[in-house]
C-alpha cells in the first residue's frame, strides 16, 4: 500500500539551445514522483515533450494531483492502467515509481552490470563547427535531417560516412519529406552504410510507396502512437519507443515482445528526460540487448535532478543505481507541486 506520494517540479538548463518541433529550447521541464511505503521510495518522472506528447507539462500536472489522491488509498496501479484518458507521460510516471517502489520493498539485489549500447545523436546544432564532440566508441550515429534543404542534408550525410566508415548511419527525417524528396535521397545515398530511414514522410499514407523504391530498412516513431498504428506497424523493419510518449513500461514492453514476435527490431529512445526518467529507460532497453538504443540525450544538460551528473554520457550505459532515495537528488532545486504527507 502506498502510504506517501510527493510531486515534484524541475527546471534543468541545458549546454546549448537544443530544437524540437521548429522550437528552440534552453531549459527542460518536467516533474518527479515519488511513491513511499513503509520507508522506502519509488521515483519516476512526469516529462511531455513539448510539440510531440498530446499533453502540457499543465494537463499533466492537474491529473498527477487527480491520480495521486487516488492512489493514497488503492492498493495498485489498476485505476490508472485501465484509464482510458490517462496522458502517456503520466502513465510512464507512475509506473516507473511503482516499478522502482516494488524493487526497494522486495530489496532486489543490484543488477549485474549489462550495459545496454547507446547510438551517437547527431542534432542540427551540433553540425555548427564551434561545437565538438566525440564519436569514440560509437556503432552508430542518428542524423537529424530536414531542417535544411535537401541538398544540404545529402551532402551532410556523406560527409559523416566518410569521416566515420564503418559506423551505421541511422536517418531520422521527422516526417519532414514528400515522397520525392524521399526518393531523391535514397538515390542519391546508395552505398553508404545507412541502417535505417526513421519517419520519412509528411503523408504517411505514401509509405507504402516509399517501400518500393527504398532498399533502406524504415524505422516508425510516430505513426506508431497514432490511431491507426496497427495499419502501419507491418511495414517498419524497426520500431522506435518512446516510453514518455508512448505510454508506460508496461505498454513499452507488450510491443517489444509483439515486435520481438515478428522479427522485428525495437530502439528504445529517450524524449530529453532528466536522469530519473533515463535510467528507467535503460532498464527498458536491456530487454533488447543486442540493439543500438537511442539514449544520447542526456550529453545535453548542463544540470541534473542528481547532485552530480550521472556516468551516461558514454556509448555504453548500464542502470548506475538500483534505487534513488531522496538524499540523491538536489532537492533545493526542485520546486514542490503536491505531497500527501
């Protein structure tokens, strides 16, 4: 039984101004859950992406203190999972606390070290020459395209293969082409080493003609949190899960194993959480050991809801700590929103 639910608000600023959804940011904004019962604690994080989760860090808030009433005097997480209206963020909130929760009441031993394989982020800022990183250790790079013009983009990509032969080049074009563009690029790239074409086109409608003309395996990301997933999930030869915006660990890993069941591939991929909400993901990621995760995010904050930065900056990460208890975390610069006790 829950006997404590605290909610709590961050605001973590991040190295350089980072673009989603045509809008910069400087700052990351989410909340922190904490369950408690009988002394032990339970964290999760509450993160909608602005301009991809259907809801505001507002909406989300107002129905975390709606379901944290509740919970105060059920036993389980039933009334939430079987909520029909529930947002994704919040569901995946809740269930990466109760989760955490669940491993500190049953005092599950530390996990032996299985890191999980991150693939290097590529966003638009940082092809601005002033601005270095690394892609030591690396098996793959994600390029973020359509944010210049076609050509641009072409002659980007090229230039990463060759500086990094050997390495896979994975594309994620946010839904940003029409079909000839789509075709335009993958002309214009065969023979480079791409390991998948991620949410090609504006129509996803035209993807059952982009499978035609492209021998480059297609990865889904958004279509697959749509109505009409179902329709469009048989022609990804990989599948993109945001947790965060998809809706929970439980959801996350009914489709890893659907997936699983048709040979298909599942990528883990972070939606810029703080650490709280990465090493959740993490543990997510180790039911598909073998595949490259796309876990790169955290390189972008300046600051964490931790005192210190965790060690997941790295192109191999594991779950660095098998429970979170409050003394981790710098407290003073979380802003309280709501708590039970």
């Amino acid at each position: 039984m829950i006997d404590r639910i605290d909610l709590y608000k961050y605001h973590l600023p991040l190295i350089h101004p980072v673009s989603w959804a045509s809008t910069q940011h400087t700052h990351r904004t989410g909340l922190l859950i904490c369950l408690s019962s009988s002394n032990h604690e339970g964290w999760g994080e509450i993160s909608p992406l602005p301009g991809f989760s259907q809801e505001s860090l507002s909406q989300a808030i107002k129905q975390s203190l709606h379901y944290s009433k509740l919970l105060i005097s059920c036993p389980d997480l039933s009334p939430l999972i079987e909520d029909q209206h529930i947002h994704p963020s919040v569901l995946f909130g809740f269930e990466l606390a109760h989760h955490n929760l669940n491993k500190a009441l049953h005092r599950q031993p530390a996990p032996s070290p299985c890191p999980i394989t991150s693939c290097k982020l590529v966003t638009h800022e940082l092809r601005n020459p002033s601005v270095k990183f690394t892609m030591s250790g690396y098996k793959a790079i994600k390029l973020k395209v359509g944010l210049q013009t076609l050509e641009q983009d072409i002659e980007f990509v090229h230039h990463i293969c060759n500086k990094n032969p050997g390495i896979k080049i994975r594309i994620d074009a946010n839904r940003g082409w029409n079909v000839n563009d789509a075709k335009e690029f993958v002309d214009q790239t065969q023979g480079l080493m791409l390991d998948y074409i991620e949410e090609p086109l504006k129509d996803k409608t035209q993807l059952f003609q982009f499978g035609k003309f492209s021998a480059v395996p297609l990865a889904l990301d958004e279509t697959l949190r749509e109505s009409d997933a179902e329709r469009y999930r048989p022609l990804a030869d990989v599948l993109v899960i945001k947790p965060t915006l998809f809706g929970g660990r439980t959801k996350t890993l009914e489709l890893i194993d659907l997936a699983h069941t048709h040979l298909k591939r599942c990528v883990i991929s972070s939606s810029y959480e703080s650490g709280i909400g990465l090493l959740g993901l993490i543990e997510l990621a180790q039911h598909c050991p073998d595949e490259v995760h796309g876990l790169d995010t955290y390189q972008i904050f300046q600051k964490d809801v931790f005192t210190d930065l965790l060690p997941l900056m790295h192109s191999r990460m594991h779950n660095v700590m098998n429970s979170v208890i409050k003394s981790d975390l710098n407290v003073s610069s979380l802003e309280e929103v709501f708590s039970t006790g």
